[in-house]
C-alpha cells in the first residue's frame, strides 16, 4: 500500500524533494558550525578578546548558542514546522520578514535575467545552426564564447562605471526601489544587472540551441517536411525548434534555478537587497538561523523549479505525455 | 576605539584590482584642489547621502565596534565627554568636572535642558544607569574594562555625579568620550534600543530599512548647534566601486574610502578627496611567550632587519606614514626613537648571533585575507625583507573569521594586523602590555617596568609630564620588540561639490555631520 503510494510519481517526487531539503538543512547547519568563529567573533571582531569570560556567557546566552547543537537543530527545525524562521538579531527583523523583501527581488531579476537569455540566445543558436561553420556560425559562436568567458563582475563594473561616470547615469546609486512603490525605477535599476547576468546565461542557452537544431534537422521528419513543401520560416520555427525545445529548457530551468540562489556578486555590485546578500551576510555575521533559513528557502525553489521544468516537458512534448 | 576592522570585506580585493584597471580607463575630466568649503555661510536644509559598504551590525551602542554602526550612533547619542578635531577632550553632556587632589574623586557637572529622543529629560539616574550598566557584565559592554579603576558611582542630586575610584586614572575622561560609553535613559531598556535608539545626539532616527538604508534627521532638541542637514542617509552599497559610481552620477555627496586606488578613481570632476592620517597601526605583532620569539634578541633582529618605509611602499603604495607605537597626535612617538632607526641587517645578525640563533629562525604568521586591502602585500613583503637576515616568515594567510579565531586566542607566534588606535595612549596600550590588561594574552609581553610606567601615566594629569611618561613607554616597547610597528595609513573621504563643513577625524569618526552642510 505504501509502496504502491511511494511509487506513483508525484509522491515518489514529493518524498524526494522533501529527503534533500532535509539533507540540505543537516548540512548547511554542520558547514556553518565548522566555519571558524560565531556571531560573537563576527560582531566584535578581535575586539571579543577583551570580553570577561562573563560577559562572553552573557553574549552566548543571547545569541542562542550556548544550547548543545542537536538542541539547536532542532528547535530550529521545530520551528519551521510552525513557520517560524528565526530572528536576525543584526537587522532585528525576523528571517520571514527579511526573506519576504529580498525574495521578490531576487525572483524579478531572475525572470528578467532569463527572458533576456531567451530573447539573446535562442536566435543566435537558430542563427549558428542555419549555416553550421559558417561566418555568421563563427560569429555567434564568438558571442556564446564571450558570454562564457567575461566574469560578471568585470561586465558588472565596467558597465555601471562607464555609464555613471560619463553619463551620469547610475540608477543603481539611488536607494532600490521596489515594484510596488517606484515600477519604472525599479525596472531601470533591474536593467544592467539582468542584461549582464542575461548575457552570461544566453552563451548555454545559444549552445544548447545550435546543437539541438543541428540535430533535429538532421532527422527524417524535416526532410519530409521540407519535400512536403512546408515554407522555410515555418519549418524552422514550428518543426525544427519546437522539437528542439526540450534540452533548451532543460539548460533554462537549470540556470533559473541557480539563479535563485541569488546572483551574489551582481547584487552586490548594483545594490540589489536580494536573497544572496541575505545570504552572505548572514555567513559574514555568522546569523546562523538567517543563512539555513535562507538557504533551505532557495534549495526549496530549486525544487520548485525543477518540478515546473518537468511539468513543462508534458506540454511542449507529446511524447513525454504519453510515457 | 575598534579593533578589528571587519566591514568592508565582500569583494575588496576585486574592487582593489577593478580600481587599478579602471584607473586605466576613466579619463580624468578636470582635478579640482580641495577648496569647496570657502566662503559662504551655511544654510540650513538638505538631505545628505552617505555611502556605505555594510549595514550596522547593531544599533546598541555599548556593543558597537563596527565601523558603520560607530558612525551612525555617534551621531544618535551623547557622552560625558567629548573629542573635538584634534581629539582633545572637550565637555560633552558634562559641561565641567573637578578632580580631587588626590585624584580619587571625579565630579562631573551635568548640563542642564537635555532631552532625550523620546522627549524625556537627561539627569545624574540616567548617568549612574548607564554607568552602572556597563560595568555590569552581564550587559557584555566592549568599553567595561575603561571603568576598571571606577570603585562607586553616586548622584548626590539631579545635576551632578560623583565618581570615586581606586587609584588615580587621568585616562578615565577620554575613556568617557567614546561611544561604546553613550548615556541612555534609565527608562530604557536594551531591547527597546536595539530597535528604537533613543539619544541625545545631534540627529535622531528617522527609518531604517535592514540592509539598504537608515536615515536620520536633525534633533531639533538638540543641546548645541542644531545640524544644518534635514537628514542623513546611510545607504548600503556593498561594493566599494560602486560607491565610485554613485558618487560620480550624484547619488551619493559623501562616503570614506581606506583604499587609496579605490579613492583615485573618485578623485573627479566635482568631488573633492580629502586624506586623513588615522590613529590605527600596520604591526607586526610577536607573540613573546612563544618559541624562538621568547628570546628579546630574536625579536630585536626581527625589528632591525624589516625596512617600514619599503613595507609602505610596496604594499600600500607609500600612502602613509612609518610610525612607532603611539599614533595619537599629542604623544606620537618619534618613529626613529628605536634602537634599528633604519633597516641594519648586520645588526640583525648580531642579535640572532647573541640569542645563538645565526643559522636563522623560523616564524609562523597569520595573516588574514580581505580583512583589509595591504594585509596580504604586507606579509609577503615582510618575509622577503626577513629572509635577507635568514628570518623565515612561514605565512599562513587566513580568511578573516578564521583569522579573528587565532588572534582572539592568541594562538599564533606572530600576525600582520592592523590595530585601531585611541587618542589616549593609555587606552590604547595598558590593555595590551600591562600585566593584568584584559588584552595581555593576545600582546605576549608585559615587563614590571612598564606595569609602573603606565600607572604612573594613569596617576599624573599634567600633560607635560604624561608625555614624559609615554616616551617611555614608547621606549621601552621599542627596546624590547614584542611588536613591530609598521606605519599608519589615511582615510579617504570624499564629499560632492555643495557640501561644506565636514571634519574627517584621525578616530575615523562622523560627528561633524552635525556641522557639515549642503548648498
């Protein structure tokens, strides 16, 4: 019976999902505490070896950290359960809080980032694949390679730096403003930071697309197609990309996926509160219940998004549907 | 004031190498000389913002030693005394004190018409409060160890509050100007001012927005000169570049750079760069209880073989200046005042002959990585100038958490660090190399003679005569080599054409936002 429910493939998913968050929460909790140092250390820095060892017993209790650590665990976990994610005593807000304004940050340069990806890399791998070692496949090679290769924080820099210092031109310098409260400064600020992290992540895309267009048209049912006289256009789009798309989005919910774990050096670079710097300086201040809840909220959307990627591949192929 | 630098880590070592190859590119419009606060009056108004790299760490300011969170609350609360520009004390919330004649009793006399943020009045209960709570350890206050010679604390009426101490300390007044000593109310608890500061400063809070921005605005109760500022932004803009940046296309009027390459590139158009010589020291810490190091004569061939100058040079492009131990500027030491004035590597060898050593030593070192932007350059100049005098530097560069660790412990042999400085020698040093100081551990030195020489400076008041004292002292660190002092560096603070009025200070302390203005 329970067999039988563990192996219907939702459960089966579900149960999966549910053993690596778990996994994730072990070892995030144990890397934290192998790191040296604790939020005494981080806060005062080595000005906590001139503290009592009283006043250390005072600022262990507060911080929670004197409790044994599977009690630590487990409270944390408990926790959870009930929703609550722990207090970040630097910000004196709740994790929850914290979470809920760095999220949606986060997620909005994510869907940016990608839709810019998209918008950069499928035409250039349909471009590459048209005429395979050719000019304009070398070019669009040479794009993807660059792409690849710049580090962002180099683009990153150098683009804030040249516009701000030539033109003035430097949204990112005045404070983030969210969606819901400045929309067309919010999307201004959002622009260089999704073009650069964009142009990083349309190089797989563009990859991934030439060799899937490269090998669907080399299949049967093109040249049957093209002798059936469908119009080039509407070959390639309809039945040379649309039977390519899986691996594309495959490589696209991958790189969504990573890039809710938060662009670290991107945020950091144009000022964005999202959920990376949430998280580094959670690690910086040795937060210890800021970082594993952080970090179990974007293993969680790492699943989240996977199950999606999957539940896509139903619609844009038949041939899963039918499996 | 603090030790440890521990802000501006994320990515300073990228900004540092970014800094240099823009250097490269950005074309240098026109350099204008510093001469922007002339002339006109300031007029009051304006919302000033300041760029910086973290947010604070907390907003309790006994528990302060964050460079950003100093700065904010310097300018949210008020102490008995104060440090004007040259870092002389001047009355704060006390407007005067007498000191017996034995130096046993402190009487301060408080001002008068103080109210607190939240509109309640300043007396002598919220002193021996504060006072009270700080020397208290469970409250886990960094500035507990200042009050040490303090043996009661009395309010004999509302305007007045005695302090009698077990032996004389003429450190105590300077003590008390620092921030980590601010007076709260006694209707405060701790809990409600890790969210609600409630001061008597210059400026009170406004909004604060975790991890992106806090604001203050003017204290229109303020006791003195009221601020000319509205308000006071600290925005958070993680990347020390992109401070650059913000102040280039004008987000941004003020912001404080330690990195010099970093400060070049602002060097613009419109903003003018102000450099500042800071109290904080480059040394080269020994630790005198272990190994090799134990031995005085090693630790004089160490101090002769190293050329400061060369070290400044190579890892902070010469912007500084070679120091002895004392960098507050009334008792400075004189940095040739040792018994290698220059770099002597016979002399070196010498010693290591007389410690019976002359086939060379070697040192372990930490090192911490992306603590601050020289350290590592530092190290590895230091190794290259000591294995000259056969003096192996093992390096063992750590990452800043890690590093704080050992330190804290003092479990290494020696470490490259960058110490901050005080305006008072006394409570810059007898913590680290006197006997009973609560840093004697991390130092690994103390002698009887210097345990006498510091109390006689805590028990003199005449300036002169202090001086006198704290040569010797200087002297005698020097003789003895338990560290080697390197050189002190600047700050770099950079303000927009418009903004007038702003003292940097050698404590890299922000409290002249309160007479800085914008046109």
């Amino acid at each position: 019976m329970l067999r039988d429910l563990i192996r219907r493939p939702l459960v089966h998913r579900l149960v999966a999902a549910l053993g690596t968050l778990l996994g994730v929460a072990v070892f995030v909790f144990v890397m934290l505490r192998a790191i040296p140092g604790d939020q005494i250390t981080a806060g005062l820095g080595t000005e906590a070896a001139a503290l009592t060892p009283a006043q250390r017993a005072a600022l262990e209790s507060y911080y929670g950290i004197d409790r044994p650590l599977p009690v630590q665990f487990f409270s944390w976990l408990g926790n959870l359960v009930t929703g609550n994610l722990g207090f970040s005593s630097r910000a004196q807000t709740s994790v929850l809080d914290l979470t809920a304004q760095s999220l949606p940050v986060t997620l909005e340069l994510a869907v940016l980032s990608i839709v810019l990806a998209l918008v950069i890399g499928i035409p250039l791998g349909m471009l590459s694949a048209s005429r395979p070692n050719s000019p304009r496949d070398l070019v669009g090679q040479a794009i993807g390679l660059a792409g690849l290769s710049i580090p962002a924080f180099l683009l990153a820099t150098t683009l804030l730096s040249v516009l701000a210092a030539s033109f003035g031109w430097n949204p990112n310098g005045q404070g983030y403003a969210r969606l819901t409260d400045g929309p067309l400064l919010n999307l201004q600020q959002m622009l260089l930071p999704s073009l650069v992290l964009g142009f990083g992540i349309a190089a797989p895309i563009m990859r991934t697309t030439r060799t899937a267009v490269l090998d669907v048209r080399s299949q049967d049912f093109v040249r049957t197609a093209r002798a059936k006289g469908v119009p080039p256009r509407r070959l390639q789009v309809r039945h040379v990309l649309g039977n390519a798309l899986v691996p594309i989005l495959t490589m696209t919910g991958l790189q969504f996926g990573y890039l809710l774990g938060g662009a670290v050096v991107v945020e950091q670079i144009f000022s964005l509160p999202g959920i990376g710097r949430q998280v580094l300086l959670g690690i910086q201040q040795k937060e210890y219940a800021v970082v594993q809840s952080t970090v179990l909220i974007i293993a969680l959307a790492f699943v989240v998004v996977n199950l999606l990627t999957d539940l896509l591949y139903r619609v844009i192929d038949p041939r899963v549907r039918a499996a | 004031m603090h030790t440890g630098p521990h802000a501006r880590r994320a990515g300073a070592a990228i900004a540092a190498a970014l800094a240099l190859a823009l250097l490269a590119g950005c074309s240098s419009s026109s350099s204008t000389s510093p001469t922007a606060s002339a002339s006109v009056a300031p007029k009051p108004g304006g919302a000033l913002v300041i760029g910086v790299t973290s947010d604070p760490d907390t907003l309790d300011p006994w528990k302060a030693t964050q460079f950003q969170a100093v700065n904010v609350l310097q300018n949210l609360y008020g102490t008995l005394t104060e440090f004007d520009k040259d870092l002389a004390v001047v009355p704060g919330l006390a407007t005067s004190w007498d000191v017996s004649s034995d130096g046993l009793t402190v009487t301060f006399h408080l001002r008068q018409g103080v109210t607190f943020a939240d509109g309640s009045a300043f007396d002598s209960a919220d002193v021996v409060y504060s006072l009270t709570k700080i020397k208290d350890e469970a409250t886990a206050a960094v500035a507990r160890a200042s009050l040490a010679s303090v043996a009661s604390i009395a309010a004999p009426d509302a305007s007045t509050v005695v302090l009698t101490l077990k032996a004389p300390d003429a450190a105590l007044l300077a003590n008390l100007a620092v921030i980590n000593m601010a007076m709260v109310s006694s209707t405060d608890s701790e809990a409600t001012l890790a969210t609600t500061p409630d001061g008597t400063g210059p400026f009170v809070m406004d909004k604060r927005t975790p991890n992106e921005s806090i604001t203050l605005k003017r204290n229109e109760k303020y006791w003195g000169d009221k601020a000319y500022l509205d308000t006071v932004e600290f925005r958070v803009i993680p990347d020390e570049t992109s401070i650059v940046s913000a102040m280039q296309s004008g987000n941004v009027q003020l912001a404080v750079f330690d990195d010099p390459l970093v400060a070049k590139t602002v060097e613009t158009g419109t903003t003018t760069v102000t450099k500042t010589p800071q109290l904080s020291y480059h040394v080269l810490q020994l630790n005198a209880t272990k190994g090799d190091l134990t031995d005085v004569n090693v630790r004089l061939a160490i101090a002769c073989a190293i050329d400061r100058q060369q070290v400044l040079d190579t890892a902070a492009l010469g912007e500084g200046e070679v120091t002895g131990p004392i960098t507050s500027p009334a008792y400075r030491s004189d940095p040739s005042s040792r018994p290698c004035p220059t770099r002597d590597l016979a002399k070196a060898a010498n010693y290591l002959a007389k410690a019976g050593k002359s086939g060379g030593v070697t040192i372990k070192t930490i090192v911490s990585q992306g603590e601050y932007s020289t350290s590592v350059n530092e190290a590895q100049n230091l190794k290259s100038q000591l294995a000259d005098a056969k003096i192996t530097l093992d390096l063992e560069v750590l990452e800043s958490g890690a590093y704080v660790d050992r330190w804290v412990a003092g479990d290494f042999d020696a470490a490259v660090a960058l110490n901050g400085g005080r305006p008072d020698p006394d409570g810059m040093y007898s913590r680290y190399f006197t006997s009973t100081g609560n840093l004697n551990k991390v130092a690994g030195y103390s002698s009887p003679e210097l345990d006498t020489l510091f109390a006689q400076g805590r028990a003199t008041s005449d300036p002169a005569e202090r001086k006198a004292i704290y040569t010797k002292i200087s002297n005698q660190l020097e003789d003895n080599a338990p560290w080697v002092w390197l050189f002190t560096s600047y700050t770099y603070t950079a303000t927009a054409a418009g903004v007038s009025g702003f003292v940097p200070m050698a404590n890299g302390s922000l409290q002249y936002l309160r007479t800085t203005s914008m046109s």
